[in-house]
C-alpha cells in the first residue's frame, strides 16, 4: 500500500470520526433536550442505533455510493487518484473538526459536496456544475424547508389529537429519584406549595418535569409516549447511519484496491461510533437546549419528521443532510410553539452557508499540497 492510499485511509477514518462527533447525537436531541432522559443513555441509544444503521447501508444505500465516489461531478480520469479522494477526505474532515469544536451543527454531507468540488476544481479544473445543483445542491436546499414545514404542521394535528383522545398534560416536582405530584398546566401555582409543604433541603436535587395524565388503550400515556420517544429518536440515528456512512465509504472505493464495501462501511461504522461516544457533548446542548425549548410530545413530533425524511431520500438515493432535516424539524416546532430561540438559529444558519465554501478551499489546498 502506497504512502497516499495510508493517508487516504487515515483521513477518511478521520472524517468518520468527525461525522460521528458532529452528527451522532442529532437524533437523540429531543430526548435529552426535552428531559426524557439524560445525556448518558442518549449517547449509549444513539450509537447502538447509529451503528445498525450504518452496518445496513450497504443494503439499504446503495445508490449513495455511486453519488459520493465523484461519478458524474468531476471528470473521470480523476476519479482513481487516491491525491484526489485525500483531498476530499481532509477538506470534509477538517471543515467538521472545526465546527464540533465550536459546538455547531453542520452536515458532513455538505462538507463532502463542497470537498469534492474544491478538490475536482484544484485537480482537474473544472466540475460538472449542472449536476452539482440537481444530484447535490438541490436536495440539500430542499429538504430542510420541508422539513420546517411538515413539523410545523404536524406538530398542532399531533397537539390536537391528543386533546381529543382526552390525554392531558401536566408537570411534576421530583425530589431525588421521587416524584412528589402531578400539577395540571391551570394550576402551576401549585408547585410553589408543594415545595414549601415538603421543606426541601438547598442541597436537594429538584427537577419539575412535563408529564401527560391519562391511560390509552391501558397503558400508562406517559410512559406510552416515552417509549414511542425513543422509538422515534432510534429510528432517526438509524436513518442518519444509513444516510451517511455509505457517503463517507465512498471515498475509499474511487481505488481499484478498495475491496468490498462492506468491508470499508464497517471501518466507518466503528469510528463514526466511537467519534459520537468521545465527543458529542458541545453539539449535544447546542442542538437539545439552545434551538427550542421542548416537551415530550414536541420533541416526538420533531423526530417523526426527521425519520420519515431521511429514510425516504435515502432509499432513492437522494443526499440530503440529516443535520439539515434535523434542525428544520427543531426550527419548525419552535416556530409554532414561539420557543424557538432566533439567535442560535441565525447561528447555524450562518454555519450551514459557511460550511460549503470552507470545505471547499480546504480541499483545493489540500489536493495542491499533496500534487
């Protein structure tokens, strides 16, 4: 093996390390953010569903493959340059490395679009810039917006059909690992005398947590909704491993020394892992409490969205940005619900605009220096 291909290996496992750091926790936010559970089951349910996902792909993504090798974006005769495919490994990793750094959420689907072109223009000088807008820039732009909207009108549907089923929601003081009572949203003045009642201690941990009241088919609703929570959460990080291992995969098999896929998605899937176990915890707060403020069913709603997106695309072979998706079902519940925190949005939004462009001068200077 050549000195380039051992660097070209490095830097791709490096991107799936910084793919996994960035974007593991997207799809446990709302657990985390709306208090269902806290940030150590949702990083350990995060990278059990993470790694099926990424396993599947291979099955479930094959078409993304295909995209993310380059075919179609940069002339042939550099699509088995192992310099080439470097330089797009680095550009995305670097670009990733240093928005998790910064605790913001960006796609690595972004970062490797704007890689590839960087690297396709330093290399060869031009790209296909048609399909560059249609096969990439076009589902990306895309997906976010409706994304927005399909939480932001499901959300009120979801609102009222648990009105109608009767199932009413409250909070609820809990005072170490005991829950103290129930408080309906009308009296909330009450969680004042019941802390007063019970005289807590200044060291005593107190929390008051959003709970539901009610039984549906007798089963408790609250813990019901628990279960479809991290239901909905497993199915988003399952999605975003299908969605985007093969992408990053991709890059070691532009080499005709590449072997079998599988073999490659299962190195990505180990680091993509061990990146989101190691270090989502700045992008975790970013993404589970500086966005919106949530509830359960909020939170649910967001990822239903989320799941039901990705999957989709991915199955068609369409690149869109689980990060993408991921906020604009955040930024649509907190829209609807006037929680939505503008600053932080214009933030990531700003991010997101950035990500293409820094991606792509890192990877034209990555692929002059090693030319």
């Amino acid at each position: 093996m050549s000195f380039v291909a051992v660097v070209l290996l490095l830097a791709v496992l490096a991107l799936a390390w910084a793919n996994g750091a960035n974007d593991n926790f997207k799809g446990v936010a709302t657990l985390y953010g709306s208090g269902v559970c806290d940030f150590a089951w949702a990083r350990l349910w995060t990278t059990l569903a993470t790694a099926a996902g990424s396993l599947l792909s291979v099955v479930l993504a094959a078409k993304l493959l295909q995209h993310f090798s380059g075919k179609g974006l940069v002339p042939p005769e550099v699509l088995h340059s192992a310099t080439f495919a470097t330089a797009v490994a680095l550009g995305a990793a670097g670009t990733v490395l240093l928005a998790t750094w910064a605790g913001l959420p960006i796609s690595t689907t972004h970062a490797l679009v704007g890689a590839l072109v960087g690297a396709g223009m330093a290399w060869a000088g031009q790209i296909h810039w048609h399909a560059l807008a249609t096969v990439f820039l076009l589902p990306l732009l895309v997906s976010p917006l409706v994304a927005l909207a399909v939480a932001g009108a499901g959300y009120p549907v979801l609102h009222w059909l648990r009105r109608r089923m009767g199932i009413e929601s409250g909070h609820c003081i809990c005072v170490g690992t005991e829950v103290v009572e129930v408080v309906s949203p009308c009296c909330q003045a009450a969680v004042a005398a019941q802390v007063e009642k019970w005289s807590l201690r200044v060291d005593d941990p107190v929390e008051c947590r959003y709970r539901y009241q009610g039984r549906l088919l007798g089963v408790d609703v609250d813990r019901l909704l628990d279960w479809l929570h991290h239901l909905s959460a497993a199915a988003v990080c399952f999605a975003r491993g299908v969605n985007d291992t093969p992408k990053i995969a991709a890059l070691l098999l532009l080499l005709p020394w590449s072997g079998s896929p599988g073999l490659w998605t299962a190195a990505v899937a180990v680091f993509v892992a061990l990146g989101g176990w190691t270090q989502s915890r700045r992008v975790a707060e970013t993404m589970s409490h500086r966005i919106t403020a949530m509830n359960p069913g909020q939170g649910l709603a967001a990822n239903l969205t989320t799941a039901a997106i990705v999957l989709g695309a991915s199955r068609l072979g369409m690149p869109v940005s689980t990060t993408h998706v991921s906020c604009g079902s955040l930024f649509g519940v907190g829209a609807v619900t006037g929680q939505a925190r503008w600053r932080w949005i214009t933030t990531i939004l700003l991010a997101w605009l950035a990500t293409l462009p820094l991606a792509a001068l890192m990877a034209a200077g990555a692929a002059w220096l090693l030319r």
